[in-house]
C-alpha cells in the first residue's frame, strides 16, 4: 500500500512474497505497540519498503525485527562507522520530522533504506538528497534505490555532510542520521524558516534525536527521544573520550568524557577498589520506565557527569552494580565517584533510585547525587526539558537560563519549566 500523491509505486510490493510482506507487516505491528510509528502514512512508508535489499548479507527476518541496526561498516579501530539503523529508530525520526507530501527533504548520513521511507513520505512531486562522507556508503544506498525504484525521488550525493547539500537547498526537512555533536551553519542556513531539522544531538555525553524548529538564527526544540547513532565523520567529527578505571578484558569499565574536565584517573582507579557506599533516594520508577529525562535532568544540575560505561563482566563480579555500553551518569569529585542505579523494591514492578559511590569522598559524592534526584522527582519529573540552539558568539545575556554547552559553531541551552 502506499500513500504517495502520484498513482505510479515506487516499490514492488504487490509482486513481493507473501513471506516479505509478513515480515514487514510483523515489523510495523510492533513499530506500533513500541510508539515509534503512530501516522498512518508512516505506518503506510514501513509496509512498503523491502529494507532487506540493502543489507543481502544480513538474514531478511533480522532485519525486519524493530531493535535490529545493522552494521554495514566499521573504522580500523573497531568502532562503528556506518549503519542501516533500526526500523524504530528511523520510525521515530521520520514521525519527529511531520514530513508531508510535496516536501524537500535532505537526510545526511546515507545507507538507503531511510531515503526510500522518506521518498514515499514527500510522494512523487518531492524530492530527497541523501548524502554521505563514505563512497562505499553511497554506492550501497545508489545500488538499494535503483533496485527498489525510489532513485526516481531520491538524489544520492558523497559529500562531507557538515556542509549540507546548497545546490539542492533550501530543504523543508533536514533529517540527521549519525550522531552530531554540534549544529553547523549549513544546515540552519540551507532549512527553510519554519522549517524542521531533526538531528541526534550529543549534549555532554547523553545523545538524543531531537526535533528542531526554525526561528531565523536559532532552532528551538518541539520535542526529543533518546536514542543511539554512529558518530559524525568528516569536519564535524568530535568524538567522545574513553578514559579506563578497569581494564581488564571482559570487565572494562570506562568514563566516556565529552568536554569535561580531564579526571584524576588514576585516584578514581583506587576508589574504584574501594569499599563502596549506597545512598538511597527514596524515589522509584516503574520496571518499563525510562530514565532518560531524569538522566537529561541530572547533566543539566551537575557539573562534572561523565557516563560511566562498563562490560557485563564488571557486573557480574561485583565490581559495579550497574552495566551499559552506553553508560549512566557519574559524579565525579576528585579523587571520588558516584554513579546512578536502582534497587528492588517490595512491589515487584517498582525500582528505587539511588547513588552508588567510592572513593575517600564517597558519601559527599553519592549523597549530592541522591539530592539531584529527588530535586527531579520533587521539581521536574512531570515536565519536558526545552532545547535551543543559538550561533557561537551568542552574549550570555540573549541565551535562557540553563545549562549551557558551548561548540565550535553554537551555544546550545538546556533548560526546565
């Protein structure tokens, strides 16, 4: 089915094996329970694209599972570098984006399967750039579209994607698919007023896939989702450090630092080996709760939170209480850290919230860390952060009170109301 303005499809859905379209029926189903496609024409685009075109190496039910990204490219150092990712995060991205029928739209960073849905979003008189840093990238996307019929809508272009694309400016739509750790001129510039660009935005460590408005100079946001992306390259590439506390193989444990102050990690080495101290909130969340606005809250209240990242084996050997690739928030104090985490309580489905801490500090750290979280649970939990993003050289006196992360090229605020 689709739900482009022109009667010609643009992919071959009615000839596909019926098994083809299950799976992809299958995938939308839960793409709905999940929240991540709630419009019609959304749910309608995810029917109709045969995204197993793309990865041929990769078994076509995998990639019609909503989690499942698959990676396509690596750099020589392990790290991820390009990525078809998962259905629920394009899903979510496109519904953040309001694209309609007739609409110009720029996606940079490039794999295909993202460029045929939003083809079939913008219909037959849009248009779609996709664009990427990576030939190997962009000839994989030519080679997905032309198989599939959407190179009719979509122009594939190998460029820096710090620049956007002018020659096909201005865009009524920018969606960025790797994560950006600032916003470059270009793309305010090349989006037209009023216009949305939706673009995974790095803030001190914590990403998130943020929807954007227009306003002259500035973007202000109308909404976020946590999310996870392959990092920038090119020009704006600004990756996140990793400093080590363990390194053993299997039971790493990390600080992945984004603009903040280089760490004494050699004393936090000690503390890690330290006798640990647990500070509780008092605060709980359910079991399918998120925590990523109290996660957002903390980066905003405290100074110094780097993420904490650690392998399943640190957990398992008690060395932490808590594991994620991705990591939790961590206060840092010196030579003492404290980390959020969560306990058990005597409802089955509630958690509490509280701060796990070594170090010779440890009860000052973990104490403070308790103290944010319940300033979130007390002040903040039932409102949404509010975003801006506003040109480098901004005075303090024009930005909103809030927490401030300065880039290269912007002055972006964080605030609460």
């Amino acid at each position: 089915m689709h739900v482009n303005d022109t009667p010609a499809p643009m992919s071959e859905t009615d000839n596909a094996p019926a098994s083809e379209q299950q799976l992809r029926d299958a995938m939308v189903e839960r793409l709905i329970e999940l929240g991540a496609a709630r419009s019609a024409r959304v749910v309608a685009a995810f029917r109709s694209v045969p995204r197993h075109l793309a990865t041929p190496e990769v078994d076509m039910a995998k990639t019609y599972e909503a989690e499942f990204a698959a990676v396509t490219k690596t750099d020589p150092t392990g790290v991820n570098i390009s990525s078809v990712s998962a259905p629920r995060i394009q899903a979510m991205q496109i519904e953040q984006a309001d694209i309609q029928p007739g609409m110009s739209v720029l996606e940079i960073g490039s794999g295909g399967v993202n460029a045929a849905y939003l083809a079939e979003m913008v219909g037959g008189r849009g248009h779609v750039v996709t664009m990427d840093i990576d030939h190997d990238v962009t000839r994989r996307a030519e080679d997905f579209l032309k198989t599939t019929g959407y190179d009719r809508i979509v122009t594939v272009i190998t460029a820096d994607g710090e620049h956007g694309v002018p020659g096909h400016a201005p865009y009524d739509r920018i969606v960025v698919t790797v994560q950006a750790a600032d916003i470059p001129p270009a793309w305010v510039h090349q989006l037209k007023e009023g216009g949305r660009l939706v673009v995974p935005l790095r803030m001190r460590g914590m990403t998130r896939t943020v929807a954007f408005i227009r306003d002259r100079e500035r973007l202000i946001s109308d909404g976020f989702e946590l999310c996870g992306f392959v990092p920038m390259q090119g020009v704006g590439e600004n990756r996140v450090r990793l400093v080590l506390l363990h390194d053993v193989e299997g039971e790493e444990i990390a600080l992945r630092l984004d603009g903040l102050p280089e760490p004494d990690a050699e004393a936090l080495r000690v503390a890690l080996g330290m006798h640990r101290v647990e500070v509780w909130s008092g605060v709980t969340v359910a079991g399918d709760e998120s925590t990523e606005h109290l996660d957002l809250w903390l980066t905003t209240a405290l100074d110094n939170l780097p993420l904490m990242a650690a392998k399943i084996g640190a957990r398992k050997r008690g060395l932490v209480a808590s594991a994620s690739p991705i990591g939790v928030p961590t206060l840092v104090d010196g030579d003492s850290f404290a980390y959020r985490t969560a306990r058990p309580t005597d409802d089955p489905d509630r958690y509490e919230l509280g701060a796990i801490s070594h170090g010779p500090q440890a009860r000052k750290v973990a104490d403070r860390l308790a103290e944010e979280i319940q300033v979130w649970h007390s002040d903040h939990r039932t409102q949404r952060a509010h975003i801006e993003v506003h040109p480098a050289g901004t005075p303090d006196d024009r930005l909103p009170a809030g927490r401030l992360v300065d880039r290269p090229h912007t002055r972006v605020t964080i605030t609460w109301s």
